[in-house]
C-alpha cells in the first residue's frame, strides 16, 4: 500500500501542473487584436455553450466522426448574417439556439467571436438579429447558406 502512495502523489501533482498550463495555452485568442468593446455577456455565452464543440482557441476539432468547423480566422464570419443564420436555424451537427439564447445574446457572442477570434470590427446588434430573424435581415448575397 505504501508503494501506491509513493506514486500517486507525484503523479497527482504532474496532473494538476498539466491541467493548469492546458487551461493557460487555451486563454489566447485565435485572431488578430481588435479595439472593439465586446460585452463581458458575449464572452460568457462563449465559454458556456460555444466553447465545449469549438474549443477554447476557437479552432474547433473533430472527433467521432464529426468535423467541428474553426470559428477563428474564419472569412465566413466577414458577414454576420451567416453566424445569425446559423445560431438560429442550425447546421449539420449545430443545433438552433432560438430556444436557448435570447436575440441580445446572439448579438452579444456573435460579436465577441467576430472580434476576439477574427478581426472583424463591426459589432452585431439585438437589432440585426431579430431583423434577420423577422426575414427582413436575410440579404441575397450573404451566401449564408454555403
């Protein structure tokens, strides 16, 4: 018994300093900086929902089969219709988060991705999601479908 205890307690440590330099390298954001105000809200939804399939970093993964699209450095992010398209229809694995996330949300993570994993400047407002929402903000040449 003595002889596990030996072990154990290095190999704890070495996992526990693991964890913590994993937890620091996933900290840094994919893009390039940016001088927009992101809304500590956008952050969160970020790190609460987003970041479990899209990972820390934004760059996504795969796994089981599955392909989890980068949302860092992305050049489909250039237009925000796309990313409110996707949030509240869904696409492929994505499922909607009409049920989930209120229009202000969107708004709120949309532009903390647009911004702090891409460089895109423009903040998306509550305004422009429930006007795509409503049909109005759906323009022809978003290609929001590709």
């Amino acid at each position: 018994m003595r002889r596990i205890w030996r072990y154990a307690a290095p190999a704890a440590a070495l996992a526990v300093l693991g964890m913590a330099v994993a937890v620091k390298a996933q900290d840094a954001p994919g893009g390039g900086p940016s001088n927009v105000q992101v809304s500590d809200e956008g952050k969160l939804v970020y790190e609460q929902i987003c970041q479990a399939c899209h990972m820390a970093d934004a760059k996504g993964g795969g796994g089981a089969g599955a392909a989890i699209p980068a949302l860092a450095n992305n050049p489909n992010l250039a237009k925000p219709e796309f990313m409110i398209e996707i949030l509240q229809k869904g696409r492929g694995g994505m499922p909607w988060f009409t049920d989930m996330l209120t229009p202000a949300q969107m708004a709120a993570v949309i532009t903390y991705v647009r911004s702090h994993f891409n460089s895109y400047p423009d903040p998306v407002t509550e305004a422009d999601v429930k006007r795509f929402a409503a049909g109005a903000g759906h323009k022809p040449d978003c290609n929001c479908a590709q």
